[in-house]
C-alpha cells in the first residue's frame, strides 16, 4: 500500500467517524479544523485506523502528531514494518 491510498483511507475514516462527508482533508489538516473533533472521537478514530490497517498507534505518538500528514508518515512506518516481519 503506497502513501496515497493509506491517505485516501484516512480520509475515509476521518469522513465516517465524525460523519462530515464534504469535509476537506490535506496533510496539513488539524484536529481544530474537523468539527466533532474531541478525545472521545479522536479515540474512535485511531481504533478504527489500528483495525483497517492492522497497526497499533501508541498514546503518546497520537498526542504528539500535528497533523494529517503526520499521522500517514508514522503509519506507513508501521506498515512497512509490519511488511518486513
């Protein structure tokens, strides 16, 4: 899975989750810049992309990304690493 399409399930999950399907998403998105965006929903949403993607996202790595593009970085880390195991 290239970068492109784990950014178009991203989207796709951001778009589910808090259930704005006209929302725009780039990799410079913020949590600030989705409505509904809050502790309970950005749990949902980081257990849905661990279960997609078959990864898991620590506390501490969810608490430190600053954006979209972040999160896709750290996640195709993860499922490169996977790959290899």
């Amino acid at each position: 899975m290239n970068e492109e399409e784990v950014f178009k399930q991203v989207i796709d999950s951001i778009r589910l989750i808090f259930g704005d399907y006209d929302v725009v998403i780039t990799k410079k998105t913020v949590a600030d810049e989705v409505n509904g965006w809050d502790s309970l929903y950005h749990s949902l949403f980081i257990l849905d992309l661990e279960k997609k993607f078959g990864i898991t996202i620590p506390l501490e790595v969810t608490c430190s990304l600053k954006n979209v593009g972040e999160l896709v970085e750290y996640m195709m880390r993860r499922i490169h690493e996977n790959s290899r195991s």
